[in-house]
C-alpha cells in the first residue's frame, strides 16, 4: 500500500534539493569569476580606466548570469512541484474515475487495497454507505417483488370477470365501459409483470440454480405468438427468422426478456411498419436480435434508454421499465447488450449476444 505523503517527499523534495545544491555550486563558480582584477603595474599597458571598465562588465554579466539561471531555478522548481503533486495525487483521481465509471445501481464495494493507506479512512467510509445503499436496495426490491406477486392473482381474476361481462354484454354503453376497464386491467398486469421481472433480475434474487439448457428459437417463437394480435391492431408486419440457437440460462428471465424487446419495438413502430425477430448463432456466439422501421434512437441516447424509468416520448403508455429489465437480464446471463440502427439507417436494432 502506497503513501500518498511518501509519494511526495520522493517526488518533490530531493529533486529540489538537488537542484538547490546545483543552482549553488553553480552561483559559487560565477561569485568566483567576479573577484577584483589585480591592480595594474607599471608593466600593464591598459589604463586604469579600462580595467575598472572591465571589471564593471563582469559584475554585469555575472549579475545577468545569475537573474537568468535564478528564472531557470524558478521555472523548474514549479514544474517539478506540478508534476509531483499530480503525481501524489493520482490515486484520488484514479478513485474518481472509478466511481464515475460505475452504473447507477451498481453497489460493489471499492478495493481498499488499490488506494493509499491514507485513503483507506475514506474509502471504508464509502463501502459502508454503499453497503447501507444496497440493504436499501434490496429491501426495495424485496417489496417490489411481494406486491408484484400479491396483485398478479386478484389482477387476473378481474381480468377473468371483466372478459365474462363483456361477453354477456352487449349494450354500446356497457361494452364500451367493459373494454375501458379491461384496457386499465391489462395496464396494471403488465406493470405488474414488469416490477416481478425487475425483481427476479437483481443479482442477489438471481438463482443460477435455475439455469438450465433452453432452445431459444423455441421461446422466441412462444412469445411472438402473444404479439401477433398487438401487431395486427396498429398494421405492422411482425415476421421472424429464427434458427437453432442453444443456451443455458432462467427460462423466466429470458421470456421477460424477448417479451420487452419485441414490446418495445411494437410500441414505438409507427402504423403500418415492420418489426422481425431473428435468432441464431454467429461468429460461434448465440444471438438475438429485434428490429424494427420506427423513428430510431439518436445516438446521444443510446446509453440512457437502459436507465430505469427512461423515456423517449410522453406519447407512449409505459414506465420506462421494459429497457433496464432487458438489461438486467442479460448482465446476470453474461450477455452483451447493444443497440444501433436499422437497415438502412432507419429504425434501431437491439441485440443480444449471449458468451
């Protein structure tokens, strides 16, 4: 473990005090030089004129010798303490951007062994509020989760009543109002299905005991086969290519998954637009990949649409959940998540690839 004070003595003072051992032998060498010329004998043909003119010279130059090495000393001696400070204090820069470079969730604590000891204070200060952070986190999560499955049983049994009513009735007035709450009903199952999702993805409900050898295309197919109605209402063409594509991982997680890919497609695609589904194996990795015609997604904001509660519009009915539920869910399968353009360059095309 490094000192941050250590750090500078190496790297600040016995620079300078070599340099000040320097700038004297060298002030000494050129005091030196300025002694009085010896008096002139009847032998000296230069007249005393000249030789206290000479002398006078000397003084000057030596004077001038001095200011300018004093400058040099001077300019040095800054440097050197500008780069031994920003040496000294790299350590707090490297924290700086360690903690900068981290998600908004992500609650891992800092290495105590990569900083100096007088950092270590510091540091441990800062694990332990991440520590109390992520109790929070999860003691949210763990809410989150007991609701979600609390509301999903009477949710669907409302969804039950209300498609029976509707059946039965028939009047304008009270079909209308039957589909009004229905609507409403699939809204809140949906959000609903979404907060379990959210909390089924944390790293700490993760179970990897429950990864198991999948067939992706088949679940790809299974859950296509919900959006064909959603796509027929708003006229896009919801198509598919999927080929074999093995991988081992939660069966749950990843329906959740594929159902907000293709959702969010859905739901931003214009009237009369296309959405495919493709999955498969390239470059020996599993892939899977959604992509549709829509407006697109500006590249500025290409990072900020997986943030949780992240929006593109206000147009769209959503919470701005489906996005970091994808991404949760392909970090804890150790799958790469991106997002760039169409065909074309219109509409996006998100993609995972699965290691």
């Amino acid at each position: 473990m490094t000192s941050i004070r250590l750090r500078l003595l190496k790297w600040l003072i016995g620079p300078i005090l070599l340099i000040n051992l320097a700038g004297g032998v060298l002030a000494y060498k050129l005091a030196s030089l300025s002694a009085p010329l010896a008096a002139p004998t009847a032998a000296t043909t230069q007249a005393p004129v000249d030789t206290v003119r000479k002398q006078e010279q000397l003084r000057q130059a030596v004077l001038r010798a001095l200011l300018l090495m004093e400058g040099v000393f001077a300019v040095a001696s800054m440097g050197l303490i500008w780069f031994s400070v920003s040496n000294g204090l790299r350590p707090l820069n490297r924290l700086r951007a360690d903690l900068g470079a981290r998600e908004a969730d992500e609650l891992a604590p800092l290495d105590p062994s990569r900083v100096p000891y007088e950092l270590e204070p510091v540091v441990s200060a800062m694990n332990g509020l991440l520590a109390k952070v992520g109790e929070g986190a999860r003691a949210r999560q763990d809410f989150l989760a007991n609701v979600a499955h609390q509301l999903r049983t009477p949710l669907a049994g409302l969804k039950t009543q209300l498609e029976w009513l509707g059946a039965r009735h028939a009047e304008p007035e009270t079909a209308q109002s039957v589909r009004l709450m229905q609507a409403a009903t699939e809204r809140m199952i949906r959000q609903t299905n979404q907060l379990l999702s959210l909390a089924r993805a944390e790293p700490h409900h993760f179970e990897r005991a429950r990864l198991e050898p999948l067939a992706l295309e088949a679940l790809v197919g299974e859950a296509i086969q919900l959006f064909v109605e959603q796509a027929a209402r708003k006229g896009i063409d919801l198509g598919f290519e999927l080929q074999p594509a093995p991988v081992t991982g939660d069966r749950f997680l990843l329906r959740d998954l594929i159902d907000n890919l293709i959702d969010n497609a859905l739901r931003y695609t214009p009237v009369g637009g296309t959405v495919t589904v493709r999955c498969g194996i390239a470059e020996e990795r599993v892939f899977l990949a959604v992509e549709d015609n829509g407006p697109g997604i500006p590249a500025a904001r290409r990072t900020d649409i997986f943030s949780r509660y992240v929006r593109l519009d206000d147009k769209s009915h959503g919470s701005g959940l489906g996005l970091a539920i994808v991404r949760d869910i392909a970090r804890v399968h150790g799958a790469a998540l991106t997002v760039g353009e169409g065909i074309a360059g219109r509409g996006a095309v998100f993609e995972v690839h699965f290691s």
